[in-house]
C-alpha cells in the first residue's frame, strides 16, 4: 500500500481527477458530491504521504528510550509532529481553495469569452494557491518555532538558534 501511494500517487490523483470530470459532464446533478469526494481523497493522499515521510524517521530506532538518548524522533514528538504537518497542509488547501475561487472570479467577471474566462481563472488560481501555501509555510514555522523555544529546524534536519525578534 505504502508502496503504492509513493510511486503511483500523482498518477492516482490526475486520474481520478479526469474521471470527476467526465462524471461531472456526464452526470451533471453529482457535481458536488463528486469535488467533496475529490476533495477528501486529496486531503487523504496528503496525510498519507505526510504520516509516510516521518514514519521512517520514526523507526530508525529499536526502543524509545534509545531514541530519548539521542534526541531524536520518540513515538510523542512523532505523532504530534505528523498531527501538526497534517493541519498546516490541510489549512494551506482550504485557504488556496477559498482564496484561489474568490480572487479568480472577482478577476474573470469581466471576461466574456468562456475559454479564456477558464484559463484565467485557473492561472490566477494557481498563483492565489501558491501564495497561500509559501504565507502558510511561514507562518507556521514561526508558530511552530514558538513550540521549540526559538530553535529553527532547517531542510537538512540541523538546528540554530535564533534570538524571538529576528526575522526567520
């Protein structure tokens, strides 16, 4: 399954994606449910692979009090990181979504071509989404370094200490 989800998960979602619009056109009234669905699959296939990319990370070690020694990943901090990286996503999805439709309608309402009024509101929704999720990031890292006493995880997984007023 794991396996699956890895390699196969872009794949998964692009058509299924497809098939939602072509049971959209097909069926018109299923509209709704069929985005909600889209929608919860998305939210699943995320926290799948969030839950997977901290799991390994997680078992690198054979106890926990192994694990407490060194300062690394005990079964707590992982649950509450994987339970934190989880929300920050979803947040980050739902405000792109709200966001990117209510700016590009505002934007295409002039528009009267129905191609171009299509094309531009998934351009300036692809930018309204992108925006959020960089304003999300950071945001949540300076939330999440409140958490940690003023200590910054950095990609490579080392740390530096930052003094509260500092800009990150």
């Amino acid at each position: 399954m794991t396996t699956l989800l890895r390699k196969h998960s872009t794949i998964i979602l692009i058509s299924l994606l497809l098939a939602v619009l072509v049971f959209a056109w097909l069926f018109p009234s299923t509209r709704f449910f069929l985005g909600i669905m889209f929608l919860f699959f998305s939210f699943f296939i995320a926290g799948a692979a969030i839950f997977l990319k901290h799991r390994e990370e997680y078992r690198r070690y054979s106890s926990p009090t192994e694990a407490e020694r060194e300062g690394k990943l005990t079964r707590r901090v992982f649950i509450r990181t994987v339970s934190l990286e989880i929300t920050r996503t979803w947040l980050a999805m739902i405000l792109a979504g709200l966001l990117g439709r209510m700016i590009a309608q505002i934007a295409t309402q002039p528009i009267t071509d129905a191609i171009t009024k299509m094309i531009v509101g998934i351009i300036i929704g692809l930018l309204v989404g992108i925006g959020v999720g960089v304003l999300v990031s950071q945001a949540w890292d300076r939330f999440a370094m409140s958490w940690r006493g003023g200590v910054k995880r950095r990609r490579s997984g080392a740390t530096a200490t930052q003094s509260p007023g500092s800009n990150l």
